[in-house]
C-alpha cells in the first residue's frame, strides 16, 4: 500500500474478530407477514389450532424468516464504512436450522471471522468468511451457518 493510502475493510478484518448482534423479537406480524411474501402458508407457520397439539405446542417461525432476520441484525450491527465496503454477498454454506424459533422468542447474531480470501477482483479486495449462530435470549442456538462476504 501506498504512504498515505487508507487501509481497506478488507485489510483491516482481523480472523478471530467476534461481533454480537442486538436482539430483535420475532412478532406475529413478522410471521403473518413473511408468509404473504414468500407465498409459504405451511401449517407449521399459519395454523395455531393445529400446532397446539403438535410435539412443538405452538407455530414456529419460518426458517428463512430468520436468517432473513439474521442478515438484518448483522447489516445493522456494521459502521458505514463497513456497510460501504461490501460488494456483495458471496455465499452461505453449512446452513442449519438447529432448533425451533418461536413467535415472541427475541434472537441476536454471534458472528466470528474465520478465514480472509484475497481475489484479484474488478471491483472487490477480497471474500470474508463468518462463521454465524442466531441465539435466543435463553441462550438457544437456532440457527448455524457459514457466511461469505465480497468486499474492498
């Protein structure tokens, strides 16, 4: 780099760098509202009277409405120089849904970098990858994945 020149985010991430999201709840609106998008009205999500007597004892939360909720929490979580610095999202990988997510339950994002790619790119410096887990506020991990990021 240049005497003078400013470091990249790219430059900057550290693997072993830990981020903790804020909570957001997950409301019945979320849910009501999410199926009416995704076209997804599957019984799990939409029917309380027949999950009440399910194993679950309640709707539960859609899946991709949380990672979808996880993405948000982490967009939020980043500095506008960090937001700026994203080319784009590169990939997800190892997704599991790890246990139930529930209407009312609040869920936060722990996030880790594990691995700095660099790329001979037109546009980006290099791919980030994130080893990410959506937790409750009881301390329930919902949902894992592993997290890939282009960015300058």
């Amino acid at each position: 780099m240049s005497e003078g020149a400013v470091e990249s985010v790219f430059e900057r991430t550290e693997v072993g760098k830990r981020v903790t999201t804020q909570g957001r709840t997950i409301t019945e609106a979320d849910v009501t509202n999410f199926a009416g998008v995704s076209g997804d009205f599957n019984h799990l999500h939409t029917d309380a009277e027949a999950m009440a007597d399910s194993d679950f004892g309640e709707r539960i939360v859609h899946g991709a409405l949380v990672f979808s909720v996880m993405t948000g929490l982490l967009w939020q979580s980043r500095t506008s120089a960090e937001r700026d610095a994203v080319v784009a999202f590169y990939g997800v990988d190892r997704l599991r849904f790890r246990a139930p997510t529930f209407i009312g339950d609040t869920v936060h994002v722990e996030l880790e970098v594990t691995d700095k790619e660099p790329r001979d790119h037109p546009v980006g410096n290099g791919v980030l990858t994130y080893d990410a887990e959506v937790v409750t506020g009881e301390g329930t991990v919902v949902l894992s994945c592993q997290l890939r990021s282009l960015v300058v």
